[in-house]
C-alpha cells in the first residue's frame, strides 16, 4: 500500500524528497496560524519552534538530522568559548563551511538532488551570520557604542529555535537572529495585524508559479535542451525556447521562496523593523524576509533587475558578510567577484556554478559600463522621445533579458562540464560573444555612436568637477 508521500509521487510524477519539501513549507501554514494564537511565553514559543522545526527536517531527511545537530552543537560550544574573541568569526566559518563542502563531496551526483545539504547550506549562512553579529555586537560594546542592534550571546534552546524555524529551515529566507529574537519576544505583534491576508496573497502567487512552472516544463524540459530536435531547431528559435526554458526554471525557485515566506509572514516574523528616517515604509508593512520581488523580476529590463529581484535574502546576506568585508580590497570590482565567488562555493562543486557565477560577474560589468552612457547622452535621448524607437528598444531589452538570463542559466542547472558545454556548443556560445566582448568593446563603440557631454565622466553617476 502507497503512502501519502509515494501516492503523491506516482500521481504528479514527481519525486518524494519534492514531495515532502512541498508538504513541508505547506505545513508551515498551519503552524503559523496556530503560533499567532499563543500567548505565552517566550520559552514556550521558543520550545514550539524548536520542536515542529527539527519533526519536519526528521520528516525529510529522517537520521541525516545529526548534521544540522552537530552544526547547533558546535555553534553553541564556539559561541560560549569564543564570543568575545576575534576567532569567533573565522572558527565559525571554517568549521561551517569546510563541513557543507565535505557534504558536497560525499554526496554530489550529475544532478540537483534533494539531500540534506540543501537545508544545511541554508543553516551554514545562518549560524555563520550568528558569529558576525556577535562579534560586531562585542566590538560596539568594546568601544563604548553599543546601541540597539547589538545580540547576546543565545541560549541553547534559542539558538535551537533560531536554526530550525518551520517556515525557513529548508528553503529560507536567511534572517537574523536579532530579528528572531524581536519576534519571539513579541515586539512585532501589534504590527502583524494584516499577516493573515499578506500570507494568503503569499500563497495564491506561490500556487501560480508553481502551475506556471509544471505546465511550461511540459512544452520545453531539461532534456529538450539536450534532444537532436533542440539542435535542429533555427538560432533564433534556440534562443527563444531557451529564455523560455530559463523563465520556467526560475518560476520553480519563486514558487517555493513565495509560498515559504508566506507561512513565515504567518508566522509573524517578517515586519520591516527599520528606524523611521532610514527608509520610507508602511508601518504595517510584511516583506522584511521576502526573498522575491515579483514586481521587478517579471518588469525586467537589465540582468541587474535579476539580482536586485532574485533571491533577495541570500543576496543580502552577501552583502553584508561577505561583500562589505572585503572592502580592504579597496576595490569593488574585486569585492563583487570575490562575493560571486563565495556564492558559488557555496553552492557546491559543479563547473556549472563557477561559470553561471562567473557569467553574472561579467554581465552585471558590462551593464554597468554602459548604462551611464545611454543615460547621459542627449542624441540616445532624444531617439528615446520617439514611439516606435521605444516600442524597440522595450522589444529588444525584453529579448535580450529572457532569452539570455537562460543562457545563464543552462550550467546552474545542468551542472556537469560536458551537458553545459554542449548546450552553448549548439547555439554557437553566442552568450560568450555578447558578454565577454560586450565587456571589451561594448563601452567605446556606444562612445563613438552616442557622445555624452564633454567633462563627464560616464562611469560616474555625476559629472566631472574640473579642478584648478
């Protein structure tokens, strides 16, 4: 006899770890409805999220649980030892991250698998993120500066709850713990009044991305981009289903981010607690963990749309931990590969993640080499005034966005060197063209056609002052 899992498995034709992912973030919903409920204790709250957290990693990933509970472990005895020494931050990191990457190795195959290291790379930013704050928290205090943002170290039970919260402990969003420990303390509950209908809006937008995406695979799968009917297929149209495939791949990720954050705006969790004169803001306003902004992504113009749209709380997190610290390198370029970089680490060993990674860095440099021009130029401006040039270029950008962020896309998912390869070999690496001498020859020629004004600089957002 079939159980659940296995009759939802044969029924979709999709896989059981899938299967219990989706039940999982959908059970979330009712764990957030009845934690809105409670009026208790912290402990208490604390104990519930603990308790329903790890039953649900139990329920997909049964005895591998003592990975993310050795990962608790360590971060305790590191936290209790070292919280007020600079080798807090560097112990965490290693430890945590050397053992996702050992993970990785004793489990990668030639495709995306639904393991326990997808959650516990989820954990390994959180608790290394832990380590930053706390000790950002002890320099403040160090030098007399404490303020509001600054943590204690958790307790065990805490620290617990923090890392296996229901509504994120397999998909995301990362937020903090001073976040965490605002919301179990009950600070955000008189502004989460509307988080039962923000959850539902959540939801029904998850639900249709989910549909999109099953019923798009349908028309363009993973293998039609491998199939001989795909290479016979003209090099427009190649493009054309490719951004098509890519869109559909993508539809995949938001659908899951969507429906987990309603369920941890359910929950409470998500108020934007930001002080009043740092960003204008809805008192009431639930999108502080949301780790996809439809609105933007689906209004794409440029790749930086992407980035700005996708995957918003991992990118954050980047930001913060990885980017900002790097700023010995005293420049950004440096600092914005080395965070890519750190990304793909991050998500294991597969070429395809160093190049889609690699591809983004290249990308978003070229973009940002000319976007000054087109901005600052009179004569693009003015051809910019007229309808149909308009029309165009809205065309073109649209193209140029959706069929090349597939191109992107292709090594992420296909992982291995000789799928991904062959796929560029086929539409004759045309993103290698665009992009790599995009990055060479893109910002002279566009110089020559639509000349900015003399003493500006086109690489700075204000013109030139000249000096004496």
């Amino acid at each position: 006899m079939l159980n659940p899992v296995e009759a939802l498995s044969s029924l979709s034709g999709a896989s059981q770890p899938a299967i219990r992912l989706i039940l999982s973030v959908l059970a979330a919903y009712p764990l957030g409805a009845f934690y809105r409920t409670l009026k208790t204790s912290a402990l208490v709250k604390n104990l519930l999220i603990a308790a329903t957290g790890i039953a649900i990693v139990v329920f997909n990933y049964g005895t591998d649980l003592y990975h993310s509970a050795l990962a608790v472990a360590v971060t305790y005895l590191l936290n209790a030892v070292f919280a007020s020494s600079s080798l807090l931050v560097p112990l965490s990191f290693s430890y945590h991250m050397g053992y996702l990457l050992v993970g990785y190795f004793f489990t990668t195959s030639e495709t995306y698998d639904i393991k326990w290291t997808m959650p516990h790379c989820v954990l390994v930013l959180r608790l290394i993120g832990l380590a930053f704050d706390l000790s950002d928290s002890h320099q403040k205090e160090k030098a007399g500066k404490k303020d509001a943002t600054c943590i204690t170290v958790p307790t065990l039970l805490e620290l617990i709850a923090f890392t296996y919260f229901p509504a994120s402990v397999l998909v995301g969003p990362q937020f903090s713990f001073l976040r965490y420990q605002r919301f179990v303390s009950g600070q955000y509950e008189e502004h989460t009044r509307g988080a039962p209908a923000y959850s539902a809006k959540k939801f029904l937008q998850g639900a249709f991305y989910l549909v999109v995406n099953q019923v798009g695979s349908q028309f363009v799968s993973d293998s039609y981009l491998l199939s001989e009917d795909f290479e016979q297929e003209s090099f427009f149209m190649k493009h054309v289903y490719m951004g098509f495939w890519g869109r559909c791949t993508l539809y995949k990720y938001i659908s899951i981010w969507l429906l987990a954050e309603g369920a941890a705006v359910l929950f409470g969790l998500t108020y934007i607690d930001a002080k009043p004169g740092d960003r204008e803001y809805d008192p009431d306003e639930l999108s502080g963990c949301s780790n996809i902004k439809v609105g933007v992504f689906e209004n794409t113009s440029k790749f930086g749309h992407y980035v700005e749209s996708f995957n918003v709380q991992t990118n954050h997190w980047v930001a913060v931990y990885v980017y900002k610290r790097l700023k010995f390198l005293n420049n950004r370029m440096l600092s914005h590969f080395g965070a890519l970089l750190f990304l793909a680490v991050w998500h294991g060993f597969h070429s395809g993640y160093y190049m889609t990674f690699f591809m983004e860095f290249m990308v978003i440099r070229m973009e940002k080499e000319v976007e000054p021009i087109f901005a600052k130029s009179e004569r693009f401006q003015a051809l910019m005034a007229q309808p149909l040039v308009k029309v165009a270029v809205f065309v073109l950008l649209k193209f140029y966005t959706i069929a090349f962020a597939g191109w992107c896309l292709v090594p992420f998912v296909f992982l291995s060197y000789s799928k991904w390869w062959h796929i560029y070999k086929v539409v004759y690496f045309s993103g290698f063209f665009l992009f790599l001498l995009g990055n060479v020859l893109l910002k002279p020629v566009l110089l020559a056609i639509f000349p900015i004004p003399k003493g500006t600089d086109p690489a700075a957002s204000k013109p030139v002052k000249k000096t004496e």
